[in-house]
C-alpha cells in the first residue's frame, strides 16, 4: 500500500461521516430512489453554486457531454473542436453524437486548447468547440467566445476538472452550457458515477431533462429518442453533503499547490501556473520533467502514490485510428504526455506530506 495516496478518500469520508450516513439513511427511508427529491435538490443547490439558472444532473460526464452535443443539435457528418490534451472521454462524446472530433493543439502554460491556432480550424461543417477547463484551469473563453460568435458556433464548456473554478471572477460555466463529472476523485465527487449540464437556457435544460429520460416529459410518452441516463438518487444524497465543503476543500487544495509551488521551485521542474483571470481549483497538481522516469521509480520506492495524466494523446489511440492523425502533428501535446506527472493533490492531504513528497522529488531530479 502506498505510504501516501494519490487521492484519500477514505480520509475525506471519516471527515464528513455523520452527515454523509444521516442523508443516505433518510434517502433509503424515503425509498424515492430514481429522479427523487435529493436530485431536485442538488439540481437547484448546484445550479446556484454555479451562478446558472438550471442544473440537469445525469449518470456521468460522458453521457453529459454526449446528451449536450445531441440537444445542441450536433449530428452525424458536422465536426466538434476540442483538444487532444484530455481524456478520451471528451472525444467519445462527440463520436457518439455521430460527429468527427477536431483537434486542436494545446499551449504549454495552461495545457488547455491553444486559442491562437482554433479559428484555422474550423470549417463549414463545424457546428461545436468543446474547449476542456484541464486539471481545474479555466480555458481562455474570452477569446474563444468571441471565435465561436465570429463563425456562429456552439460552446459548450467541458468543467469536468473544473468545479467551483472562476474565470474573470465567474463561476464556470461563463457561456451557455458547461459539463460536469462526479466521479469519486472529482474535487466534488459522488460515491459512484455522475454528472450534469449546467445552462441558464431554460428550453435547452428542458431538452436535456427529456434526453435522459427515454426522450420522455410524461411517464410512458416519448417524444424523441432518448437515454437511460439519469443520476440516482443515492448519489445526489452524497453530492448535496459534499457541495456545502466544496469551497472550503478548493481553497485546501491551493493552499496546498502553493506549498507544493514554494517546496518545488529550487529543483528545476515545471510547476503549475496559475494563469490572470482564472481561479484554478487543482483537480490535479501536474508537474513536468525530462527526468520522469527516475522520478516514477523514487516515488515508487518511497510509497508515494502519482498519476500520469495523460500518457497517450487522443489523436495517438487505437480507438481514433480511423482519424488517420499521426504523430508529430500536435507537437505541444505530445511533449507534455512524456513529461507530465501528477503528485497527490487532494484536500486532506498534510503539510507534512507534501514536504516528504518535495523531497522525494528534490532527491530525485536534482
């Protein structure tokens, strides 16, 4: 077992316990287990959270991608932008509306999709950008917003990494649609799977609220073809607990990066930078080395756990293959998968700890 772990969430439960045991005792006693009085609660408590007037929560952030994309319109033979610096589950969506994933090359500050190089890539079949808010970094929506108004083309913002992140002192999502992940290790995470789209356009809530319910409004009438893609009621329970610390355990984790930033400085790797006008919540803390391997092994030997986010780029998988994208033609992308790894970051985690990991990586790269 590791002597330190990548994400403790065991210690993040005994935290919270006797809140967390009273709402699922009261949900199970309620027995109102699918679309039951929990998910309309988190929906509302979320969507305030957000600053947005609709919070529609589904099984994960996949399906809330996907669900988006569909009731945006997007179909089969239409292109969406995204980044290749991400995980795969961002393109999946998009090919599971039917449409051709775009990639666009990252930047090698912020590692989100590099502005200066989208608008070449659109074309007259390009209907979407998904820019990604990576490792709890908003993306710059500025320049992107004004891009996608230029060409009359949708946003919609993947926040999977990105909850209670603020970009221009907003909360994200600061366009129309923004996707939300509630995986366990998710800075608010489920104890299971989940997700939500978030949006102030009440008729496109509406149609997300139909899409993943069989395509149905009124129980056994259907109106279009829809999913099984709803948020159990358990797990609302869990996430309308862990909402009211969420702010609190963000602020832990930037504490804990500027530690991690103060401790690293004097050994030469690349440390996250928080770049103006964001407030970067540090899903993951990311560092970069030429040395990775050596410092994978030290780790190891130490009992620190670490992750490598993400060691093969989308356009490199098999899955995407058919895309016929070779190597070498996202470059910054490309060299941050050989060079990336990701040190324990959650909220729980001790300024004793994170000491013991800076020497470890000191002793290792220096």
């Amino acid at each position: 077992m590791a002597k330190i772990s990548f994400v403790d969430l065991k210690r993040q439960y005994e935290s919270i316990k006797p809140e967390i045991d009273a709402a699922i005792s009261e949900a199970v006693q309620r027995a109102d287990y699918i679309l039951g009085a929990d998910v309309e609660l988190f929906e509302k408590e979320y969507a305030n959270f957000c600053g947005a007037k609709n919070c529609v929560s589904v099984d994960s952030g996949t399906s809330a991608l996907h669900l988006a994309l569909k009731a945006s319109g997007v179909k089969r033979g239409d292109e969406v932008i995204t980044t290749p610096n991400t995980f795969i589950a961002t393109a999946l969506a998009i090919s599971f509306s039917g449409a051709k994933p775009v990639f666009v090359d990252c930047d090698s500050e912020s590692y989100n999709l590099d502005v200066s190089k989208l608008e070449v890539a659109i074309t007259k079949k390009t209907k979407a950008i998904i820019p990604v808010h990576l490792y709890g970094q908003p993306a710059e929506m500025k320049q992107i917003k004004e891009i996608a108004d230029k060409h009359d083309i949708k946003i919609i913002e993947d926040c999977c990494q990105a909850h209670g992140a603020e970009y221009r002192q907003k909360k994200l999502p600061v366009t129309d649609v923004g996707c939300f992940s509630f995986y366990p290790g998710k800075n608010l995470g489920a104890y299971g799977d989940g997700g939500a789209v978030v949006t102030s356009d009440n008729e496109f809530a509406e149609r997300i609220r139909e899409l993943r319910n069989y395509g149905s409004k009124i129980k056994y009438y259907h109106s279009c073809i829809g999913f099984n893609n709803r948020l159990d009621n358990l797990q609302a329970a869990v996430l309308r607990v862990k909402l009211n610390h969420l702010e609190k355990w963000n602020n832990a984790r930037r504490k804990n990066a500027r530690i991690y930033n103060e401790l690293l400085e004097p050994y030469g790797v690349i440390t996250p930078k928080e770049l103006p006008n964001r407030k970067h919540i540090y899903h993951l803390y990311i560092i970069r080395t030429n040395l990775r391997q050596q410092l994978m092994a030290a780790l190891t030997n130490a009992g620190i756990a670490f992750g490598i986010h993400y060691p093969v780029p989308i356009h490199l998988q098999e899955a995407y293959n058919e895309l016929r994208l070779k190597k070498g033609m996202f470059p910054i992308t490309e060299k941050i998968s050989g060079e990336v790894l990701s040190l324990p970051m959650f909220s729980e985690l001790k300024c004793e700890e994170i000491q013991e990991i800076c020497r470890v990586v000191g002793n290792s790269v220096s």
